[in-house]
C-alpha cells in the first residue's frame, strides 16, 4: 500500500506534530509506503492535493482535525485526475466531528491507522457549496448565524480542546441575535426568523449530535433550522444538543434535501467544517456518493 500522507503539524496546538514519529513507525510497520507532506500554511494542503499525482497512490491521507480534511478534500475535488484512490482520515486534531460515525477521536488514532491499512472502503457524499461564485466542498458540516458566531469565538479557545465550542455557545449568547432567513429545500421556499442554520453531512458537530439522523452516504443533506430563541431558552435547549434531543423542540425544525438555496438578511458569514469562509447567498448541493473513504468493514 503506497500513501500521500498530508499532516499538519500545528493540529491540536502542536499535538500532531508530536505524533509524527509515532504514526510513521505505525504505517511503515505495517509495510505501508509512506509518503509525507507537511502542511506550511493555511490552505497549503488545497496546493498539494490540486497539483499531485493522486492516480500514483492507493490512498490519501487527512492527519489532523476537521480543518484539514477540510483543506485536503477541496484539493482532492479539484484535482484533475480520472479516477481518485480512497480518502482516509488520522484524528489528531482538536475537532474530529466527521469521523465520530466511526467512533473515532484523537485518543484513538493506531484504529484509525488499522482501519486505513486494512482497506475497507465505503462510499460517502460530499456536500458542495457555491458563494459568490466559488466553489467549495465540505465532508462534515456547513453553518451560519449562531452558529458561525460560535466557531468563530471557539477558534480563539482551541487550547481548551471541543469544550471551546461549548464556551463559545455561552459567549455568543451573551450576544445573542437573529436573522432573516430565505430557504428553498428542493424547491420549496420557506422563510423564518432564525438564530441559526446549520447543514450537516454527518451527525456530529464537535461533540454536539447535531443531526441524529443524518447518514453520510444517504444522498441527502440534513438541516437543522433553531428559530427565534430568547436567552432562556437557549440554555434550556442547549444542552439537548450533546443526546441530539434538540429536535424535538418546537423552536427546531429538521430537513432533509439535495439542493438547497439560502438567502439571509443582514449577510451572515459561513463556516464550513469548523472553517470560516464565503458569506450569504450560497447554493449548497449534496454529490451522492462522491468519494470512497477508508471505513469500517460493513456488515
């Protein structure tokens, strides 16, 4: 087995880095051939994977949080090669939401390796986004309102690990505000006051069960909408977020759909898997088994 094996050291405020030695003596331990790229810069592994010779590899590897699959499945979309090798994902970052359908984490990253080595590989979707003209790919989540607000403070407090998320939640409270919401769910238009939207591959959200019913290999996008909430109530339902009970809320509204459409007022920003890129209005298409992954075997 021959990988490009991207790893961004600065994952988990260093954490990653430290790992290397380990995860390489892993990998060549199991006879794998272990091609490695080091990450310089932000958006670094979008270069490497665009410009690669990916066809030459059986798999290609994240190593960090969700940040950096982030990075790594945009170059991957992008690259020009017919036939892509499988993607495979090494935990060792702060946020490890799009691989938590694996019950995996940071403290479990030699599974993560057995599961890579083994080959087992399972078709799964791709979200896409298009925001002023751009094109981009998420695996995990896309949000906006709160919930943005939220990433965004929560990258001020990665040291703290995914209870940053949970900090950040109770600063944007503080500051709680709403938006005008435009939504079209394959083609149905609907408007609300809302706190926040979020569109979700997989069922995770940091450590929060945003989206308990959402299967990454459905053909479908799951949306949460949280409508008007007053601080209160927020903190009532907050909570709920960590079991997926949230849902049952009558604040909370839940979809599922392959094309969506969003317009909001003011314009809010976007973060796509814990990143912040891109602003309102967006088009946000699911690609129905656009990429084979390193899994668990099935069945």
């Amino acid at each position: 087995m021959k990988l490009l094996y991207i790893h961004n050291p600065q994952a988990g405020h260093g954490h990653a880095d430290k790992m290397l030695p380990e995860i390489e003596s892993a990998f060549t331990s199991r006879g794998v051939d272990f091609h490695l790229q080091r990450t310089d810069y932000p958006e670094h592994a979008i270069s490497i994977l665009k410009e690669a010779d990916i066809a030459a590899y059986d798999g290609i590897i994240a190593a960090g949080g969700d940040g950096t699959l982030y990075e790594v499945l945009n170059g991957y979309m992008q690259n020009p090669a017919e036939k892509r090798p499988p993607l495979g994902v090494l935990p060792v970052g702060t946020g490890n939401a799009a691989v938590r359908d694996m019950n995996l984490d940071r403290d479990h990253w030699e599974k993560a390796v057995d599961i890579i080595v083994a080959g087992h590989t399972r078709k799964v979707d791709v979200g896409r986004f298009i925001t002023h003209g751009q094109t981009y790919y998420f695996m995990n989540i896309l949000g906006l309102g709160f919930v943005a607000d939220v990433t965004k403070t929560a990258g001020h407090l990665k040291i703290f690990g995914n209870i940053s998320y949970t900090l950040g939640v109770l600063y944007q409270t503080l500051r709680l505000s709403h938006l005008n919401l435009k939504i079209e769910i394959d083609g149905k238009q609907i408007e609300r006051n809302n706190l926040f939207v979020e569109v979700s591959n997989t069922r995770y959200t940091s450590n929060f069960l945003m989206a308990p019913q959402a299967e990454i290999d459905d053909g479908y996008l799951d949306i949460t909408l949280a409508n008007q909430l007053s601080r209160r109530r927020l903190l009532k339902v907050f909570p709920k977020v960590f079991t997926g009970e949230h849902i049952h809320e009558p604040e909370v509204e839940i979809f599922k759909a392959k094309s969506i459409k969003i317009e909001t007022d003011p314009v809010k920003v976007l973060a796509p898997d814990g990143e912040l890129l891109g602003t309102t209005p967006l088009q946000i298409d699911c690609i129905h088994h656009a990429v084979d992954m390193f899994w668990t075997k099935q069945g």
